[in-house]
C-alpha cells in the first residue's frame, strides 16, 4: 500500500479568510486564492511509486525499453555463458556489430515468435529444434552452441556427504531445495527426480538459481539440484557440483531465424574461435567448437 501523505496546503478545512476588501476586488482576490489552491492540490496528487517531480509516470501496458543492437532470444539459464561471450567477441572484433540478446523461457520464445518478432537468431535447447523449421534459414546455417548439464549443488567440502539423489525425497537429515517449477532449473530438476522413481520432498522450492546458490553458499541448506552453468556463476567458489548418475547432457542449438551477415559473423566465431571456446568453458558450458552443422 502507498500511503499518500497530504499537503498541510491541500486540508479540506476551508481556509480564513483574510480581511474583506470592499466591491469587485473583494470578488478578485476570492476568486485568484481558490484558483492557486486548487492548482497546488493538483500539482501533490500524483500518486504511484514511479511518478516524478513533474508528475509524469510511464504509460500502462509499455514494455521494458530494449537494449541497442541485433536482437536474438537465448535460453534463460545461459545468460551467465552468453553475456561474457559477446563481450569477448566485442573485445576481438571492435567493429562488428552490436547484439541485444533477450534471456527468455521456453514458452517466452514460442509466445514471442508466435506474436510475429524476428530475431536473427534463437538458442534454445536442441530438442525444440523443429519449432524453428519454418525460419527464413536452411539448417545448415544452424550450429551447435554447447551443453550444460544438471548437477547436484553442494556447499564446498560436502558436509553432510550427500551421495545421491534419495536426499531429495522424503529425507529429515538433509536440507535440500529446488527451483520452483517455474524456472529452466525446477523443471529439468523435477524431470530428472521422476525419471529416478523419486517424489520431489525438498524442504523448500525457491523462485531462483541465485537465491539457491546463495543458501548453499551460506551454509543454510545441504543440498539442491542447477545446472552446472548456474553452479559456477552463482556459487562464488563456495558450492561445488556432483555428478547426477545417467543425466543427459542438454545440448544448446543456434537456430537462424532472420539471419544477417552480422549474426553470420557472430555464428562462425562462436563455432571456430579459440577465445569463444575459452569463453565458454570458463562459464561451465562445453562448448561444441568444429562440430558439424545440425542437419
């Protein structure tokens, strides 16, 4: 709730009047009081916690301004692995053109293209591949990214020895968390846990990667499940990563979709460049540099 605090100008108590001047200057002077009152009143009203001093507040229903540059849609958990690479690309290539990436969930994308926006590019997980057959680009033009993969996440040293992922049902001796079933990490979690005959029990769900990390680091959890992209970006060096038993890997794709020669250009150094590969492995993702185009 805003609480809006009244002018000690603006009270509904009529105001004294001062003494009466005689004849139509009385009438005047009456008539200007009222009129500069009841534009102060005006001018303290705007409410809102965006208004500013003059008043103004945005416009319902805007959208959050955009960044400059070719848009493209990338994979919410890969922004930690996507904003270093432009800024290394940018970095070895002064002149190129710049990228505005919007970090998006699977049903984010699918909604926005539906909407009819044409970013040159989309990375998005390679098993939505065939949402994107009908872009302006042959496959070949596609490339593999990289893979992430999900890790159990512990606090550095793994003091409660967690070995497995039976800590993440009903288990009393451990603290464990998830991503809420909203988040790229939840649903990949909860996928993997079902696919091991095992209910989700944990003691809490959390709405993000970083807040998770943020609880292991500080020693108030024991255990949760990330991708190990999120582990090392949000971790600090004070969680580490386990290997889950018979995870699969989940390989990103570069999927064209208004492709350009500036997209091209980022395309091919991202699958040939030694800085790009440097980039990110350094982030937790393996890159795929000199695979072959997706068919």
């Amino acid at each position: 709730m805003h609480t809006i605090l009244e002018s000690p100008h603006c009270s509904a108590r009529t105001p004294r009047p001062a003494p009466r001047p005689s004849g139509g200057r009385q009438a005047f002077l009456l008539i200007a009081l009222f009129t500069v009152l009841a534009a102060g009143c005006r001018s303290s009203s705007s409410t809102g916690p965006l208004a500013d001093t003059n008043g103004s507040q945005p416009a319902k229903g805007t959208s959050v301004v955009r960044q400059e540059g070719t848009k493209v849609f990338v994979f919410a958990s890969l922004e930690g692995s996507m904003k270093p690479l432009l800024a290394a690309y940018a970095n070895a290539n002064p002149k190129a053109a710049k990228f505005a990436p919007e970090y998006l969930t699977d049903e984010q994308m699918t909604e926005l293209l539906s909407k009819g926006e044409k970013p040159a590019f989309v990375i998005d997980n390679m098993s939505r591949i065939e949402n994107y057959k009908g872009s302006k680009a042959t496959s070949s033009e596609n490339a593999l990214f990289g893979s992430d993969i999900l890790q159990i996440a512990v606090p550095t040293g793994n003091p409660k020895r967690i070995s497995g992922l039976t800590a993440f049902g009903n288990d009393p001796a451990t603290r464990t968390l998830l991503c809420a079933s909203g988040e790229p990490c939840g649903q990949a979690a909860e996928a993997t846990l079902k696919k091991n005959n095992i209910a989700p029990a944990p003691d809490a769900f959390i709405d993000d990667a970083r807040a998770v990390a943020r609880e292991l680091a500080d020693n108030k959890a024991d255990a949760a499940i990330l991708f190990r992209t999120e582990l090392m970006r949000f971790g600090k060096g004070k969680v580490e990563g386990l290997a889950i038993p018979e995870v699969e890997e989940r390989v990103f794709v570069i999927m064209n979709v208004e492709p350009s020669k500036d997209s091209a250009a980022l395309i091919d150094w991202i699958k040939r460049d030694k800085v790009a590969e440097e980039s990110l492995t350094s982030t937790g993702l393996r890159p795929s540099l000199g695979r072959k185009p997706v068919a």
